[in-house]
C-alpha cells in the first residue's frame, strides 16, 4: 500500500470507529427525553427508573463519541491537510457550528440533565434532556450538510488568485438536495442503532425487573420502526443519488451497459464485470425503480459514464473499486432486513396477545415467549444496525472514488505532502491501540450500567405531586 492508500485507511478508520456511537447518541438521547416527558406526564416509576437507565448509557455513549470525534477532525490536518487548505472556507463554519453544538450546547445541558435532578424545577429539568436530543439533531444534520457538499457541490466559488474554494451561500449547503435526503436516512439508522442495543439489554435482563421487558419492547419497535423508515428514505435518497452521481448506483449493480429496465442483483457468484456472473438471482427492472422512480427507467451504464467523464474532466479512471460498492450495498440492505425481522419476531413472540397457527412451530407462535436458544441470537441484535449503518458509509463514500469533492477535485488532490508511509502506520497502529481500550472501556462500563439494578420501579410517583428528590 502507498502512502495514499494508508492514509484513506486511516480515515476510514477513525471514521468508522467514530461513528459506531455517533446513531447511538441520537437515538439514546431522544429515547431519554421520550422517557422523561412520559414520566411526567403519567408519574410512572417504571418511565423513571428506565429514564435515568437511558440517560447513564447515552452520557457514557457520548463521551467516547466526543473523544473519537476530535481525533476524526485532526485528520484534516494530519492527513488531509491539502484538503483543508483547499475547502477550509467551505467546511470551516461547519465544523465551528458542530463544534459549538457538540461541546456547548450537548454537553452542557446533558450536565444540567445529569446533576439537575431534585435541583431544577421539573419542567426545567425536563427541557434541558430535550435541548440535548435537538442539538444532536443539529450537530448531525450540520455534519450531513458537509459531507453531502462532496457529493454534490453546491453554495461555493472559487477564489480567482488564491484557488481555494469559499462559500457564497451557507443556505445553499444546508439546502443540498443530499443532505435533505439522506438526514432523515441517517436518522432512521440511527433508530436502528440504539434500539438494537436497548432490545439486547432488555433482553439479557429480562428477569431482573419487569421494567427490563418494558426496555426491550422499546428497543424492538425502534429498530422495526426504523428499519421501515430507512427503507423509505433509502429509496429516496437512490434516487437523489442516482441523479447527482450516476457513478454511483451503476456501481452498486456492476452495471456497465446502460439499460433500461434494468434488474437488480439480489446475489450474485462469479466475477463482476461486462460480462454477468455465472450464477445470480435478479429482481427485474427493479435497479431502474431505485434509481429513477419508474420500472421502465433507463439507467446509465458505467462505461459510458467513463467515456463521459473522461471527455468532461480529463484522461484517467473514473471508476470505483467495483466489488466494494457491489458487496456493501448488499450487505447494508441485507443487515437491516434482518434487523427488522429480529425486532418484528421478538415483538410477535412476547405479545401479550396469543394466537395459535396450525402447523407453525411452538416458538413461531404469536405470545409464545422467545426460547432460551433464540434469546442468545437476538443478543447479537446491537451489531446488525451497526454494520448496517458501516456499509452504507463505506460504500458511500468508496463508490464515489477516484474524487473527494464531485467533478472538483480528486483524493489524490487532498493528501498532506510529505507524509511517509512510516508516519502513516504509526499514527494508524496508535489510534488502533487506544480505540481498542476505549471499545473495551465503553463496553464494560455498559455492562456494568445494565446489571444494576433499577431503582425506584416498584413504586408509584403521581405525575400531578412535586417530587422534591429524584
């Protein structure tokens, strides 16, 4: 690998380690702030307990997110300092936004939520874990907004004497028709995220205290709930995506002739190149549905997209790394279907409804409890959201190599000079090892929150009566 390949591996992963906690948040601190508002409204000790439960996870959640998220940032000067040079006007105001929502706003008023209880009045108290589920929206759609500026330029021009890059419109970045798509996207994974861990420590809890079920039910609507919404805006954002970078969805089904009526590969053995695999199973026309909204629709083919290119931009290989945009975008789609079907199965087994089907096994049937064997897979339920969320990073930002910036500028435009190979594996192996302890740490410490026990679940507290000590 040269010094290009390493550092693309070094961002990939920080980022990627990064992000791992990044849904989590999201949905953690909205769950908390539901749970809250809940308790108020009807005094349940139950929305309590699980409230302060929530928000021990988020506040752990959070912090190793912000440590990673630094780290992440540096990057731009570690590895990419020609990149920031260049679009620094551009991506400065927002990283300062996101900085001053991540550190000020979030994290201020997460220590407001965390210390205030039994010292802020209730209503006060309860705004401030709202204030933080809003600024992680915030902080996301701010982030969104800058990444979608690679996919598709928008609100920017470039300085005549100097060459950098400025923005003329900061309205128009956040007004990308990218990042309008893909935040609502974004968000229903993040659902996924975090419902798939509360259904997991539920469900590993679930004899300890009834509030556990209660937990576990919650995280199986939000990860079925979510995975539906991913579906829905996925399919919006194919579209968005097929529009503003063709490249892209012809990648995602190895298509090198453009064809109307194309199908869309749900599996695929053999080579994937001009000519088909020797074995693949394909849904007809559907790839044209995704891509353009008709069954009929043509979509572009990447070779003629590279002789478009080349004629637009210059001599040189427009195409990205085929087989990884193949395989992630299958892989994404694959691990959030059966997210969705763990989550539905967990939700039709432990209703309190029953319902016998002739001839559907014992463990099939709707209120009939999930077996013991069962519960050990839905254990793993954390990790499909996850990798569900990682593919379709990767293949996002893989599938529109060779460039860093769309029809501007390319990835080998943007490497820091001077870097050796030597550095790059060294600030590689150091950010491995301590992002190595700190998934340990985060992970023990989660463990350690879910075997205490919940405080507070076995009583009543009447929403309309002060509570003076929480």
């Amino acid at each position: 690998m040269d010094v290009l390949d390493l550092t693309r591996l070094q961002f990939a992963v920080v980022t990627i380690y990064h992000y791992l906690f990044v849904p989590l948040s999201i949905c953690l601190s909205a769950t908390a702030a539901g749970l809250h508002l809940a308790w108020l409204r009807t005094g349940s000790a139950t929305h309590l307990a699980l409230t302060k439960f929530v928000g021990k996870l988020l506040i752990v959640t959070f912090a190793v997110g912000v440590v990673t998220g630094l780290v992440q940032e540096f990057q731009f000067g570690l590895g990419w300092s020609a990149f920031a040079k260049f679009y620094g006007d551009v991506f400065g105001p927002t990283l300062a936004i996101e900085g001053m929502l991540a550190f000020f706003l979030e994290a201020t008023f997460l220590a407001l939520w965390y210390f205030g209880w039994g010292r802020l009045p209730r209503r006060v108290h309860a705004a401030t874990i709202v204030t933080v589920a809003v600024g992680t929206l915030l902080s996301a759609y701010i982030i969104l907004a800058a990444n979608s500026f690679m996919q598709n330029p928008m609100g920017y021009a470039l300085d005549p004497v100097t060459g950098r890059a400025h923005l003329t419109s900061f309205w128009t970045l956040l007004t990308n028709e990218v990042v309008l798509a893909s935040f609502p996207h974004t968000m229903a994974g993040a659902a996924m995220a975090g419902g798939g861990l509360l259904l997991a420590i539920g469900l590993w809890r679930l004899s300890a205290d009834t509030a556990f079920r209660t937990l576990s039910r919650l995280g199986a609507w939000l990860m079925l709930i979510g995975g539906a919404l991913t579906a829905v805006t996925g399919d919006h954002l194919g579209k968005v995506m097929t529009a503003v970078q063709p490249m892209k969805m012809a990648a995602a089904e190895a298509l090198y002739e453009t064809t109307t009526g194309a199908p869309f590969s749900v599996f695929a053995i053999g080579k994937l190149g001009h000519e088909k695999p020797f074995l693949t199973v394909e849904i007809p026309r559907l790839l044209s549905f995704l891509g353009t909204g008709s069954f009929d629709g043509t979509v572009q083919g990447i070779d003629d997209l590279q002789a478009q290119y080349v004629a637009q931009y210059g001599p040189g290989s427009y195409v990205p790394m085929i087989p990884v945009a193949f395989w992630t975008f299958r892989l994404m789609i694959g691990a959030g279907v059966l997210g969705m079907a763990f989550a539905a199965y967990y939700l039709w087994a432990t209703s309190n409804r029953r319902l016998r089907i002739p001839l559907l096994p014992a463990f099939l049937q709707m209120g009939a409890g999930v077996p013991g064997w069962i519960k050990r897979i839905l254990l793993l339920a954390p990790l499909l959201p996850a990798a569900a969320n990682t593919f379709g990073w990767v293949f996002t930002e893989t599938a529109r190599q060779p460039w860093l910036a769309f029809g501007i500028s390319k990835v080998s435009d943007g490497i820091s000079p001077g870097l050796t190979g030597a550095e790059v594996l060294l600030s590689l192996a150091g950010f491995t090892l301590v992002y190595g302890l700190l998934a340990v740490a985060w992970y023990r410490l989660v463990v350690h929150l879910a075997r205490q026990p919940l405080s507070g679940t076995s009583e009543k507290t009447p929403a309309a009566e002060p509570v003076p000590a929480y």
